[in-house]
C-alpha cells in the first residue's frame, strides 16, 4: 500500500478545494462573510496549502458566531438535510445531516474489527451533545445492532451485557473500567463474555487503563474527534498514532502564524471538512499533536498523528466534555455566600472527578453553599461536583479550573 506522507494528504484535497469550497461560499453566507473579513477571495483558494490564508477558527469564535447569527452562523446552507439539531457547552449547536453515517466514524470501527455481525452496547451520551448519536449512525451504516447505553444505569448495561451477548462497545474508556467492575462485583465472569472489542474515545487512555481493559477484551482501541467535525483520527491495531479520517483534511498547524507544519513539529490541530452543505473551513480544535514521522506496519494508507499532546487555551476536557473557566465563572455567579473559588479536576480509579474549592463569606453557612454549588453545576456544566469549603486557595494557578490529572 503506498503510504501518503502529512503533505501528500493535503495535496489529495486540492481539487476538493476547488470544486466545492466555492459552492459552499455560495450556499453559506457565514462563510462568504469568514472570507471577505480575512480579505480572502474564494478564487485564491485553489489548493489546501492555500487555505493558511485563512485564519484559524476556533471554537470560541463559533460560539460568537452562533449568538450573533443564530442558529448556525450562515455556516450552514438553507437547505441543508438536517434531521437532528445538538447542543456542546458554549453553547455550540451542530447539525446531523441526514445521510447514512455523517460524522463519518465508519472507517475507525472497521479498523477495530466492528461488522455488521455485531451488537454494539453505545454508552455515549444520547443527550444533547452528540457522541452518542454519532456512533449510533455509525454502526447502522455498517449493518449492526445497537443497545442504546448512554452513561445510564450501570447495573442495567451489565445485565444488557449479560442477556444480550453484547459483542462490542463504544464509550469513554473510563465507563468501560466501571462497567465491568462492576460486572465483576456482581459475581459475572466478563472474560467468558462475548464482548470482544471496544473502541472508546473522548478522553485518554493511558496505557495502565488499556492494559487493565485487554486484559478483559481483547481489542481496545480509541479513536479521536470532535462535536463539530466528527471522526478525525484513529488508531489500528498497531497502536502507533491515530490514522487521520480519509475524507477530511486535518492539519497541525504552527501556534503563531496558523500555517500547515509537515515536520513532526508540534501544533494545533485545525480541521476544514469540504461539504457544500455545512463546510468547516480551518477550524480550530484547540488540540495539540504532531505528525508521526517513524514506519508503521496499519494497512492504513493516512498519515498518523502522535496522539493527544494537550490543549490550547484555557478550557480542560473532563469525562469527554470541555470545561471553560468563563462557564465556572458563570455558575459560580449565581451562588451567595463565597469569597472566591477554582475547580480542581482529578483522576480517582481511572475516572475523572471535579471538585469545587470554595472560600466562603464570613456568615456563610456551609451547607447552604454546598446545595447551591452543587445544583449549579449540575445545570450549567453538567457535572456532578464535590464541595470543599477551605481557608484559602493557592496563588499562581492561573485560573478558576486546575487540571490536576496525570497521565501515564
């Protein structure tokens, strides 16, 4: 198989870049306005390499976009298929186009061995945000069956395991890990099960969690994307990198001047999706990686990225949802009785927890505050949070949020 180098790649879109990025300018009126505010001509977009020209998306920017001209910006034409509408902390509202599979997360399953023989426990989240309807739509295309999980009732999804023969799962590592603990806790034997494949995303999965994980299945493999763009990168049953997604360019792209690096260096991902329905035209993942520049022995003819290498910006991703401090500044907002604050989020038994440290007003009464910050979060982030009221907070963090986790 002849294997496209990182340069290769973004040269196989040129013509894509010609033919349908003026047809989507034409369609989404967002975009004709992204372009002639970067004083761009859609003329001059003749290759990928001449997308650097563009400045880099981020999602901050879209979620401005979005207020100002809701629902989608002009980022998506008129008559665009749309048969479900979700909703990412922001908040940041994606469209599911109607078509078989089209966050396009095919290609990945099959790399980890899904058919359409399989029964597929989905334990993504079904609400709102849209991970779990993306790997639905991705199993159907393939012919599967799916036992619509979500992050649900663990005792119920065992005795589903249990009943059902389930054969594969797609979820967060971490749920996983609880899933058969618990499982084993009830007295069940998951290394007779037939579950004989995962395939998990959304969060890391360092390599004590993937040991624990094979040694109960014997395929685990992850894979990498995002709310608005979909499948991105995955890995083979080599493990060395993420194989990025055929049908959409994905770049790493140098910090300062937004321009496409080919070296191995580091940067940030920044992803364009050429669809004349709803382009994503050089948006930025606020994920860094680099290119891998070493042999690989996959039958994946892509380049690979090395893997997650961490974030641009301020926001963290807890249990596969990004955490922004303005979104804690807001939730705090609302609770009385607390001096200042910060998040901390920690790793307990392979799970991401949050805790709230609070200083709180002379008078306060703990509990009180305890309740208010609890049901705040709950609304606002979406997460569960543990309440300690403390004396006073460490200086130099940096922020309202504290990423205390370590990955090995």
């Amino acid at each position: 198989m002849n294997r496209l180098s990182p340069a290769d790649h973004a040269r196989s879109f040129d013509e894509r870049v010609r033919t349908v990025l003026p047809e989507a300018v034409r369609r989404c009126p967002g975009l004709a306005r992204r372009l002639a505010e970067a004083g761009v001509q859609v003329g001059d977009l003749d290759s990928a390499a001449a997308l650097d020209s563009v400045p880099v998306l981020s999602k901050d920017d879209l979620v401005g976009l979005q207020r100002d001209d809701p629902p989608f910006a002009g980022l998506v034409s008129a008559d665009a298929p749309i048969r479900r509408v979700f909703q990412s902390p922001g908040p940041l509202y994606e469209p599911e186009l109607d078509r078989p599979d089209p966050w396009r997360w095919g290609p990945a399953l099959r790399a980890a061995g899904f058919t359409g023989a399989d029964l597929v426990l989905n334990a993504f989240s079904y609400h709102l945000s849209p991970a779990g309807a993306m790997f639905d739509a991705a199993v159907l295309a393939m012919g599967g069956r799916v036992v619509p999980g979500g992050v649900g009732n663990l005792d119920l999804q065992v005795q589903a395991c249990a009943d059902l023969g389930i054969s594969a799962y797609v979820g967060l590592p971490s749920y996983l890990k609880a899933l058969l603990e618990r499982a084993e806790a009830s007295g069940h034997d998951t290394r007779a099960w037939p579950l004989a494949r995962a395939f998990v995303a959304a969060e890391p999965l360092p390599s004590s969690l993937r040991e624990w994980l094979n040694d109960r299945i014997p395929v685990v493999l992850q894979g990498y994307g995002t709310a608005e763009t979909g499948n991105l990168g995955y890995e083979t049953e080599a493990i060395d990198g993420l194989h990025v997604a055929p049908d959409v360019l994905v770049q790493v792209c140098d910090l300062s001047t937004g321009a496409a690096v080919y070296d191995g260096s580091q940067g940030q991902v920044v992803v364009t999706v050429l669809d004349p329905d709803a382009p994503v035209l050089r948006f930025g993942t606020g994920d860094l990686s680099a290119w891998a520049t070493d042999e690989t022995t996959s039958g994946v003819a892509t380049p690979r990225l090395r893997g997650w290498l961490g974030r641009v910006g301020d926001a963290v991703k807890v249990r596969g949802m990004f955490l922004h401090p303005r979104q804690v500044d807001a939730v705090m907002a609302s609770v009385e009785g607390v001096e200042a604050y910060r998040f901390i989020v920690d790793r307990v038994n392979d799970r991401d927890v949050l805790r709230c440290e609070a200083v709180l007003s002379r008078g306060a009464d703990p509990a009180t505050v305890t309740r208010q910050v609890r049901s705040s979060a709950r609304d606002g982030l979406r997460f569960d949070v543990d309440v300690v009221p403390v004396a006073d907070l460490a200086t130099g963090d940096g922020g309202p949020i504290v990423d205390s986790r370590i990955w090995e």
